[in-house]
C-alpha cells in the first residue's frame, strides 16, 4: 500500500456521488441539497475572533443569503406541521 506524500495531499476535483444500490435516491438527495443550497460558503465571513457589533449589513446579508434555502425549508415544515393537524381537524370536527 503506497501512502504517498502526507505532508502535502492531493485532493480530488470535487463531491462525487457514492457508490450506491440505490443511484435513483442518492441523485435525487444531491439534487435537492444542490437546489436548497446554491450559493458556495462565504469563508471569509466566518471570522470567530471577531465580535457580532464587527459584522456589517453587507456580512449579514450575505450568511443569510448562503443560509436561504435552508430558511424557506424549515418555514414550509414549520407551517406543515402547525396547519396540517390544524386542516385535519377541522374537516373531522365539522363536515359541512
């Protein structure tokens, strides 16, 4: 087994689907986190040393623009499970 340089590696040209029984599920499970989650991660914003009054609107925007996708996902779950118990009683409780 040929372990190569360790100190310095190579990686690949990017995410690869697993090899998988199930190629169907797997494609479609990329290309949802592909349509949730377009915009690449804005590194340079994720400063830890620096104190939330250093962040600008301009940083702001922008994490909640990466974070986008994921925000519209939970609002459509949250209402889901609020209006779903909600529509199902009233159409058990009164059928008109």
């Amino acid at each position: 087994m040929e372990l190569g340089n360790i100190s310095k590696p190579t990686y690949g040209p990017g995410l690869e689907a697993p090899g998988s029984s199930t190629p169907g599920l797997v494609t479609m499970a990329h290309g949802f986190l592909r349509l949730v989650q377009p915009n690449p991660l804005p590194i340079e914003l994720m400063n830890f040393g620096q104190s939330q009054s250093e962040f600008s609107q301009e940083d702001i925007y922008e994490l909640l623009l990466y974070e986008l996708g994921f925000l519209i996902c939970a609002a459509i779950g949250f209402l889901f499970i609020i209006l779903m118990p909600l529509v199902g009683c009233c159409f058990c409780c009164c059928r008109c």
